[in-house]
C-alpha cells in the first residue's frame, strides 16, 4: 500500500479531471493523495476507501540559489491547507501575477517569431493557464515537436521566454504557510541543481546540493520530496539520508499530470515501476501537523 502525494488536475497543468484522478487513485489502491495544483487549491469530494490530503504547488523565487544558476527552479510542496488561511487568500494574488507572466512569455516568443496570441490561452479549461499551456499552443502550431522541446528551448528556466515575475520570494512564502499551520516540502529536489538542458547533472546531490538543503531547513522548510516519478533507489535512499541528517520528514509523489507527461501514472513513476512512497510518511507529516 502506498500514498501519492503530488497529484495535478485540469485546474492547473494537468489533464484529468478532479474526480478521474480520484477513481484512478482508487484502482491502484493508495491510501491517500493530494491534489497539489499550481497556485490552486483544489479539494477533492470525499470518498470512503482514500485519504484526501489539501495541497498546492507553488513556485519560489529564492536569490541564493537563482543568483548562482538561472536554470535553477525552486517549487514547494504545502499540505494541510484551509481555504481562508493567510497562504491560501494569498494564492489569488500569484494568480494575478502568473496572468501578467503569460503576457510577457507571449510577448518574448513573439519577438522570437513564435506567433501567439494571448487569448488562445483561454481556450483551456484550466483555473491556472501557464507555461505548459504555452508549449501545448507551440507544439500544435508547428513550432516545436514536443512540449518538452518547448521547455528544453524556450520555456524553461534561464530561457528566451523566462519570466518569474509570478514568484514570490521563499521567505515569504515560508512565513505565510508557517501562519497558516501548514507544512512545507522540497518539491523534486533535483531541480535547485537543473542546467541549460532543462535537466540535473548526473551527479547533482554534491556539496553545494547540502548546502542548500541545510538553508531550506533553517528557513523553516518541514521536508524533502524524496520518492519522486524519476528517481532509481539509489537516488531516494540518498534524499532520505539527507531528511535525516537534517531532521526533516520525508514525502513522495508521481508529479502526475496525465497526457502532459506522458509515462507517468498516479502512485508510479516512469516506466510503471511503483514509486512505493510509504503511508508512514503521511503519518509523521500528520503527527507534526498536529503539533503545531
């Protein structure tokens, strides 16, 4: 039995509805999940046989890690959220924001000769349109041939069409979850150390990666994303001594986002091998939250 704890539906950059999600969740037997939406909380209808745990995904702006690798990307995991907390309010405010992103991402791939308009976006019913949507309108015009090319050459961190005035910075964003009485993980860790290829190094969890982990934690961060869709054993087994060493809990999800990554299914990670993220995990996440 097993728990998914980074899950993405139509209301952000997914595919799948709320409620298929859910069914599919139900099929593979996982005791919980959490819908983790982009700058959106999404809150799943109860069903008897799964736990349902309120998330987001929400990306950061943090200048000791960006001042040194532009490719870099900082998104943090918050869970146990309530609707009229001070975190949650502020949501509507990053989502303005990631409005007036879009416009300048269009604006700079225009300039590229990658011919968008902005209300082409408004054809995805999505409550948070954003740089995947952008990929998907330049790969079915021809521009690009996948939406990972999209990334890898235009889109990503560091590229022609950058643009983070969305973010807010990660002190900010900590304190207001920390008002809230949330937690808050690491998402995908790999990503703090991403390079021009819009990917890790091979040998990305080095000194500087410990560095950064041991700041997170003296932030006020609860946890690292240790059991993730393209991670091998030895990889997670790495993060969680790291969790350890710097007593931080453990959490672990697919990334789903239906047909947007393709290979990857709800409690797996690629290539079907199960991604096994312990319910145990869920447990001391709960047992702390408790205690806040």
């Amino acid at each position: 039995m097993a728990i998914d704890l980074h899950i993405h539906s139509i209301n952000s950059d997914g595919t799948d509805t709320v409620d298929q999600i859910v069914e599919k969740a139900l099929e593979m037997e996982l005791e919980a999940i959490s819908i983790t939406d982009h700058e959106y909380l999404t809150i799943p209808k109860k069903r008897d046989g799964i736990e349902i745990i309120k998330g987001i995904e929400v990306s950061a702006n943090w200048d000791a890690v960006e001042g040194s690798n532009v490719f870099a990307g900082i998104h943090l995991l918050i869970y146990f959220l309530e609707e009229l907390s001070p975190i949650t309010k502020h949501l509507e405010n990053i989502r303005n924001l990631k409005i007036e992103r879009n416009k300048e991402i269009i604006r700079k791939l225009n300039k590229e000769n990658i011919k968008i308009e902005e209300s082409e976006l408004d054809k995805f019913p999505t409550k948070v349109p954003g740089r995947p949507h952008i990929a998907k309108i330049m790969y079915k015009k021809g521009y690009v041939n996948s939406i990972n090319e999209a990334f890898v050459k235009y889109l990503g961190n560091g590229k022609v069409g950058d643009s983070r005035i969305h973010q807010e910075p990660i002190e900010k964003l900590i304190k207001l979850s920390k008002e809230s009485k949330c937690l808050i993980f690491l998402a995908h860790p790999h990503t703090l150390m991403s390079n021009k290829n819009y990917s890790s190094n091979k040998k990305w969890i080095n000194n500087d990666f410990l560095s950064y982990i041991e700041s997170l934690a003296e932030l006020g961060i609860d946890g690292l994303e240790t059991h993730y869709s393209s991670y091998n054993s030895e990889t997670t087994s790495n993060l969680s001594n790291i969790a350890k060493k710097f007593n931080l809990l453990e959490s672990g999800g697919s990334d789903y986002h239906g047909e947007n990554k393709p290979n990857i299914n709800i409690g797996f990670g690629y290539e079907n091998k199960p991604l096994k993220t312990p319910y145990e995990f869920l447990l001391k996440m709960k047992e702390k939250h408790a205690g806040i």
